[in-house]
C-alpha cells in the first residue's frame, strides 16, 4: 500500500434495485485496487439504503450527502482505509449530488 498515491474508483450505481445494489457493493468490495470510491446516482428508494448496508458488509465506510428534500440522486464516498469526514462545501445548489 502506498502512502502517497490514491487510487480512486468512480461507480455510477444507476438508481440501483436492492438487489442490484448488493452486487453493486461485492464488486466493489472486490477491488483491491480502491482506497476511496465516489458512488453517483444513488437512489433514494429501498436500494440506496440496501447499497450503503452492503457496502459496509464489505469494510467500506461512507459520508452520505446530504439528503434533498425531494426524491432525487445523490453521491457517497466511501473507503475501506482513509478516514472520512464531512466538510462543508458550500455548495447551495444540488449539494446532494
């Protein structure tokens, strides 16, 4: 493991079904190679929650963005050996994705 390179997997989850999205996080929890992922269109129905569960089965922890109001996408970052912590963005509109 190097301490000065950081490698970095995109995964588009595509609104991904409960099922789906445990596949989705096996995947992903058999990738050597991801210190951190930034999972996009996360789903606000039953597979969002199902993914991040899944994704912690396999040693990932995760910052959820902030949760609009309304039913849309939003974006999580997860890692299996960096630690995570939220910072504010300031970033008014569509934060969540």
């Amino acid at each position: 493991m190097s301490t000065t390179d950081l490698r970095l997997v995109t995964f588009n989850a595509q609104h991904a079904a409960p099922d789906r999205a445990r596949r989705q996080a096996a995947w992903l929890g058999q990738q050597p190679d991801a210190d951190i992922v930034v999972l996009t269109e996360v789903g606000h129905g039953p597979g969002g929650p199902a993914l991040l569960d899944a994704l912690a089965q396999h040693g990932y922890a995760h910052i959820h963005a902030p949760r609009p109001g309304v039913p849309d996408y939003s974006t999580v970052i997860a890692s299996r050996s960096a630690p995570l912590e939220p910072v504010p963005t300031g970033v008014d509109i569509l934060a969540h994705r």
